[in-house]
C-alpha cells in the first residue's frame, strides 16, 4: 500500500465530510501529478483501538511555504472522531 500522507490534523467540515491534513510523503509527493487520480479512490487510516477506517476521497488540497515544504488535505466524504485517530498515523491508498 502506498503511503499519502503522514496525519497531523482532522478537520470537520458540517455537511461536507472531514479534511485530513498532514505532511506529504516524500516518495509519493515526487509523483505529485498522482494526487488528482485520488479523488473517488478509497484510503485507510489506523485508529487507535488499531482496527483500519476506509475513507473515500472526496477532495485533494495542495499547499506549499516559502521554504518548500508541502501540506496535503484530503477531504474525504465522512465525518471523522478526532480523538479516535490517532495522530502521526500514516494514511493509505487502498489499492
């Protein structure tokens, strides 16, 4: 399984699903016209009883700083609890 992203942060979003967000992984961010291919694609995350959560991928944001590092959001279609993720937890493209 190829690792997206490394999770730092979950975001609700009322209505629209929830927003992983975390720094990208650096051998898949070298293929980074790969991340539009996502949108539909399911995904996987640990949680922290360490059963598996699959998501499907509603939505890719993109970011980079000054210095080049690179932030990735997938938006996914359902909502996450938070505090049942645990964070650092690597997301997954389910192949």
């Amino acid at each position: 399984m190829t690792v997206l992203l490394i999770l730092e942060d979950i975001i609700n979003v009322p209505n629209r699903g929830a927003v992983l967000m975390g720094a990208a992984d650096d051998e898949f961010h070298q293929k980074g016209s790969l991340y539009k291919n996502l949108i539909g694609s399911k995904i996987s995350i640990e949680k922290k009883d360490g059963t598996n959560m699959t998501l499907e991928v509603k939505d890719i944001s993109i970011s980079f700083s000054i210095a080049n590092n690179v932030l990735i959001g997938i938006n996914v279609k359902e909502d996450i609890h938070a505090e049942e993720i645990k964070k650092g937890s690597k997301v997954l493209l389910l192949e």
